[in-house]
C-alpha cells in the first residue's frame, strides 16, 4: 500500500480538505487554457470557415428551429429592454413626483439605461438564448461522439466549434447591444410622455443634458466583455459535458448560472473601475 493511499485511509477529512483547493485551482487552469486557445484560434476560424460563422450569425440574430418562430436573440433582449425602459420610466416618475422633481425622469433614462440597464439586459439575454443554444449544441456533440469524429477527419475542432461561435458572437453583439440602447431609451420616452403625459420638450432637455457619450462607449465595452465571458462560459461547458442526455442538461444550468454571475460581475468591475473615482457626473448640468 503506498503512503498516498494509507494517508487518504487514516485521514480522509484532511485529504478532502486539502484537495477542494488543489481541484479549484486545476479546473480554473483548464478554463484558462481553454479561453487561450479559442482566443489564439480566431483568425484561422475567421478566415477558414467565413460560411459557418455567417450561419452563426444568423442563428445569434433570428434564431434557428423552434427558436425562429419568436426571433432568436433580438427579439428577446427588445422584450427585456422593452420592459426594463418602462419600469425606470414608471418608477422614477413616481418616486421623483413624490418630491416634486419629476422632470429629472429624462435624467434617469440617459444615466440607468446606459450605465446599468441596456448591457445587463444584453448580457441575460445573450446568456439566456444562444449560451444556452451553445452549450446544449456542443455538449450533444460530445456525447454523441461527433466532436472526436471531427478529429478523426482532419478537422480541427476548437476552432471550427469554439472560435467561430466567439468571432460570430462579437460580430453580432454590436446590432444587437444597439438594438437593446435604443428600445430602453424609446420605452422611457414613450412612458414617461405618453402614458404618463410629461412635457415632451422637457423630457427631451434633461435627456440630452444628462446623456454622456462616452458613457456609451464605456457601455459598450462593458456588453462586448460579457458577451465575451459569456461565450467562453458556454463553449467551455459544452465542449466538456459527460454523463449522457443528463450531463448536458447539466452542463446547460451550469453555464447559464455560471454567466449570470460574470454578467453582473463585469457590471461591478467596470463601474469600480470606471465610475469608482468622480462617477463621470455632474447633476448641475
């Protein structure tokens, strides 16, 4: 009997406790090594296989399938910005008219919907749609064995699975991070004037006030870093999943709580890093 064996039968706790650490940082290395090499496979899955990105593509924007049928991503995340942009419009009427400051609602369309509520709502839905579709996609390859039959064929998988659903994801996520600005932005405008019957000229000057362009661009850096984790998370989980049909359901419920978590996480890092010092803001206008 080795030592390793007759230490792991005397104290067993203590192993255990030893290994949960050893086991994190192991796995952190594969996802590591894995985000590496999609990365460094981007230009050869760009220039080989344009047809199968453009696919992506398409499947990112409509939907393919049973998905098609209520339009694939865009239609989702116009749903939620949809929805988010009236609910700041509601509540900020409400809540500022209680102090007899509503016309700064024009205020919180351009700050809100910019800074926190067009890329968490891109990012749920990216992860919710096509992560979702990736993971599942992918991880019934590998239980099917059509990822090793790939191999078997001269066929480079990483970058013909992986790297192109990376370059097709961060083609699409600028139409789309653009579709969810505008529809928050609309939504606010239209609540706030219409249903709620602000002056539209006052709404308008608050809004044009308050609204920073380079808190757009800082937006959008902080929508491509999500899709990005977001990416890398499902591509991962798919491309390991084991334990048969269960394993990728799995696999899926892993992933989606997994990018959830850096959704929100890269909302906090950016803001810290961006708007930590003086907040890019200055409430006199």
């Amino acid at each position: 009997m080795s030592a390793a064996t007759t230490l792991r039968a005397t104290y067993p706790r203590l192993v255990r406790s030893v290994g949960r650490p050893v086991s994190a940082l192991g796995a952190l290395g594969d996802h590591i090594l894995f985000y590496g090499r999609s990365l460094a496979a981007t230009p050869f899955a760009a220039t080989r296989y344009r047809r199968e990105i453009i696919r992506l593509i398409a499947e990112i924007s409509m939907g393919a399938g049973t998905l098609a049928m209520i339009g694939g991503t865009v239609v989702i995340v116009g749903f939620l910005t949809l929805a988010t942009g009236g609910v700041l419009a509601v509540q900020g009427y409400s809540s500022l008219g209680n102090i007899g400051i509503e016309a700064l609602t024009g205020f919180l369309a351009a700050f809100i919907n910019v800074r926190i509520s067009a890329p968490i709502v891109a990012g749920i839905g990216l992860a919710a749609t096509f992560g979702a579709g990736v993971t599942a996609q992918l991880g019934a390859m590998r239980i099917n064995e059509e990822i090793d039959a790939l191999e078997a064929m001269g066929i480079r998988p990483i970058e013909y699975l992986v790297s192109t659903r990376i370059v097709a994801g961060m083609i699409a996520i600028t139409p789309l991070y653009s579709i969810a600005v505008i529809l928050s932005f609309l939504a606010s405008q239209f609540t706030t004037v219409v249903l709620l019957g602000q002056s539209a000229g006052l709404y308008a000057h608050y809004f044009e006030t308050f609204l920073n362009p380079i808190d757009l661009l800082w937006s959008f850096l902080q929508a491509v870093l999500m899709a990005l984790a977001i990416l890398f998370i499902h591509t991962y989980y798919g491309y390991f999943a084991t334990g048969g049909p269960s394993g990728v359901g799995v696999a899926v419920g892993t992933a989606v709580r997994t990018s959830l978590i850096v959704v929100v996480s890269v909302t906090l890092l950016i803001s810290l890093a961006v708007y930590g010092a003086n907040g890019n803001f200055n409430l006199s206008g």
